[in-house]
C-alpha cells in the first residue's frame, strides 16, 4: 500500500494531467520503447520547439488524467510503455513530428490521438501527419492572396512602362 504522500504525489500528477489534456486541442499516445537516449533527446527538442508537452507517463495515470477530462476511448491503447505528448494550439504538430519518428524508427509506435478531446483513428492521425506546418500552411494561404495583387501590379507597371516609352516619341515630333 503507498504511503499518503505518495497517493498525493500521484493524485497532483493526474490533475495537472488531466488539466493539461482539458487546455489542449490536440494530442498522441506513443509507445516509446526500443529508442535511444539520444533519439529520445532529439524528439524532445524537436518537441518542445514546436510547442508540444511530451510526458512519459504511468499507463494507469494516463488513464485516471483522461477520465478526469471526459477523455474516453483511450483504455484499450494503455499497455506496455506510454508516453503523451499535448498541444495547446496546434492541431497537427504532435502528430505530424511523432508519426515522422514512427516512420523512421521500427520499435516507436504512435498508439492513439485525440481533437479537441474526441479520440480519434490512426488513420486521422496519419492524415493529420501529412499537413505541413502551420506557418506554412498560412504562408501558403497569404501566397494566395497576394497572387491577384501582384499580377495587377504588373500589369500596372507594364502600361506605365509602355506609356513612358511612347512618351518621348511623341516629344519628339512636336
């Protein structure tokens, strides 16, 4: 039986969990057994640079975290070693750079996922791992407004130039 401060300890775990997946709006379950310390090192970083919490974590305070967050779905995926990586606001980051590392290393498996804390198929996860970046998803969308604008501009530009050549003809024969 565990001491009282060691079910408290457990008890703060599992709030600060299951508040962290409550603020999130996406998030992956990963078995990440079988890495190395350095590969683990890298996806960490990688991780954290793009916004994403990634917590190796007790299968069964995964499983408390989630109840306490109206999570459900996730039971049948809690075996063997689990770690939860969250995002507060980027949908596709966890996926896309887990699902990245899956694919690259045999022993690492993406187990589930959730949106806006609806659990979802892996095949949604796969998908989602496929979106590029979110900067460049609206470097693409501010790509597309500018097109119109830019063309415009040279065709502007091109009657001005035509017009400035004609300019000094007609000078000319005044």
């Amino acid at each position: 039986m565990p001491s009282q401060k060691v079910l408290e300890q457990k008890q703060q775990v599992v709030a600060e969990l299951a508040e962290r997946i409550r603020n999130s709006v996406a998030g992956v379950i990963v078995d990440y057994k079988g890495i190395t310390v350095e590969d683990d090192t890298k996806l960490r970083k990688e991780l954290r640079e793009n916004g994403v919490k990634y917590t190796v974590i007790k299968n069964t305070l995964i499983k408390r975290a989630a109840e306490q967050a109206e999570l459900n779905g996730i039971d049948d995926v809690l075996n063997g070693t689990s770690a939860i990586a969250t995002s507060e606001e980027d949908y596709v980051a966890a996926a896309r750079i887990l699902q990245k590392f899956a694919d690259a290393h045999e022993n690492f498996s993406v187990k589930t996922g959730y949106l806006d804390n609806e659990v979802i198929s892996l095949d949604k996860i796969k998908s989602l791992a496929k979106l590029p970046s979110r900067e460049v998803l609206l470097a693409n969308v501010l790509g597309a407004f500018q097109a119109p604008i830019a063309s415009f501009a040279r065709a502007v530009q091109a009657i001005v130039d035509k017009n400035g050549e004609e300019a000094p003809a007609e000078a000319a024969e005044a």
